[in-house]
C-alpha cells in the first residue's frame, strides 16, 4: 500500500483491487496486521468476545473502545482505523450520537466510524456526516442486534429480506458512507449490492463477490480459546496452540534447571565476587564500610 489509507481513497477503490480489512484491538495487533499491509484496521466491538472474554458485542461500553482504538492508534499504522460504534452509543439521539462520534476520533484517533443498521439509523448516520466523520455501514448479520434477530443468523435468505437489505445499502450509499461491511448474508445478495451501489462492500460471510474482505484476526490467528467459528472463518495459523506448547516448554526448562541458561543470567565481575565470597566467609559485621567500587556493583551490571 501506498501511502496512509483514507476514507476517500476506500471509496475510490469501487470495482478495483480487493479491498483488506481486519480487526486489531491494541498495539502489538495493529503493529501485526500493519506490517502485513491491512488497508482498513477495525477496532471492532467484536473484542467483547475475542479480547475480553464476553458472550455478545453488547457487552462492551464507548469507553472501552475508546481506551483499545487509542492504543491502535498510537502504532500508527497505514491503514485507515475505523472505530466501531458500541450499542447504545448512537440509538438514544442524534446529539450524543456525533458527541459519541467525535470522541471516537478526537480522544482515540479513529479516521472513521461504523455503525450497525440500515434505514432505521439514517438520521444518525447523516448527522455523523455533518459532522465530517467519515462512516462505514454495517448490514445482514448486525451483531448488536443479536436479541432482535433471536440469535446470530444469516440474514437476507428470503427474497423479501434480501430486498429490504438493498433498499438498505442504497440509502447508506446515498447518504454517503465510504464503504458497506455486509455481514453473514448469501453470496447473490452480497452479489447484487455491490453490483447496485457505488461504494465499495466489505464481506465478511458474505461470499467471494464484495469489493473487499473482512476477518477476525484472532479467528484467522486460531487465537481463541477452540469455541465454535462461523464457516466463513479461514484460519491461517493455530497460535493459540503454538502458544501452550512454548509456555509448556518453558515450564518445563524451569523444572529442569535448563532455564535461565549462563548467557540469559546478570554475572558480577570477578574481582567483587571474589570479594564477596570474602566477605560471606569472614566474621559478620553489620558496621563494615564497604569500598566505594562494591557499593556500585548494581550499577555496573550488565544489561
Ligand atoms: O466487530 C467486528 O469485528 C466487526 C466485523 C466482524 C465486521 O464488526
């Protein structure tokens, strides 16, 4: 990539190169999926269930996002970083909406915001683009609406729904989001709306049609803890399981006496080894005033 992502320069990227996309939740992570060249870096709510250990998105509070966007953001990475509006954090009204907005880019660093939902959420979309914050859409599977669905389900299978879901990407593009996350729907509907509209669509569960891809990085990590993963998840590494065996191993040198080895361990030098050794050996005397070169020894310490 480039140069540093913009939200403009996503949507210019409607029909050309697939777009890549993926979450990060801290500075270790976004330095990670900055050094493999991720162009849009989500600080998704999903960290509720993958870093915080929540049973559902709506667990996790602004602040939180806040306090993990920021972290993403001081290893300023290339890739635009969008900000994951939490539940609750823009349905009560437009005013706390572009209040809740701001401080996702003003306190964390986000260059963007999503938010879940279709029509139902234009009011507060328009307002968070008045507010020239860039927004990203989020539609089909919306996880923060999981008791409203009566679980986690694909959306748009019937026709009808399908519908309803387009009719639902044309007014965010109208609007003038910079790009669509389509989450958990079938590949023909994915299909169509990125056919119909012109920003780009980012899958994720979505089929192999939409202008870009978005993954889970611990899912595609194997950085859970082996719960269930959707079907759309490809998991590239099992690091969870690298993980346990080096701590295991690492247990096990500590048990053995293989660990600290001599070139991982701080040496005295000889002279006040030596010294010391005298000293141990001879008569305690608490009074003793030790030279001044001893008194220093912490400090010549090798590092
Ligand atoms: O929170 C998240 O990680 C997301 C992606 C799944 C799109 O919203």
């Amino acid at each position: 990539m480039s140069g540093k992502m913009t939200a403009p320069k996503v949507k210019a990227r409607k029909g050309g190169d697939k777009l890549t996309m993926i979450t990060a939740y801290d500075f270790p992570t976004a330095q990670i999926v900055d050094r493999a060249g991720a162009e849009i870096i989500l600080v998704g709510d999903s960290l509720a269930n993958v870093v915080l250990g929540y049973d559902a998105t709506i667990k996790v509070t602004l602040d939180v996002m806040i306090h993990h966007t920021a972290a993403v953001a001081r290893a300023k990475p290339n890739g635009l970083i969008v900000g994951d509006m939490p539940w609750l954090s823009y349905h009560t009204s437009i005013e706390d909406t572009v209040t809740n907005a701001g401080r996702l880019v003003r306190e964390a660093g986000a260059e963007a915001v999503k938010l879940e939902g279709g029509k139902k959420r234009l009011d507060m979309i328009n307002a968070v683009l008045g507010a020239e914050i860039p927004v990203m859409g989020h539609l089909g599977l919306t996880p923060q609406s999981v008791h409203a669905m009566g679980g986690y389900r694909v959306q748009g299978k019937q026709a009808a729904g399908a519908y309803e879901l387009l009719s639902d990407a044309h007014a965010l593009a109208d609007a003038g989001v910079f790009s669509i996350v389509l989450e958990g729907v079938p590949d023909i509907l994915a299909e169509i709306v990125t056919k119909e509209i012109d920003v780009p669509t980012i899958g994720i569960g979505a089929g192999v049609h939409c202008d870009g891809q978005v993954l889970v990085l611990h899912d595609l990590l194997g950085l859970g803890g082996g719960e269930y993963l959707p079907k759309f998840v490809r998991q590239y590494a099992r690091l969870a399981d690298d993980a346990v065996a080096a701590v295991e191993q690492y247990f096990d040198d500590v048990r053995s006496g293989a660990f600290p080895a001599d070139d991982e361990t701080y040496h005295m030098p000889d002279e006040s080894a030596q010294i010391l050794r005298e000293l141990v050996a001879g008569p305690r005397d608490p009074g003793r005033k030790l030279a001044a070169d001893d008194l220093m020894a912490d400090e010549a310490m090798e590092r």
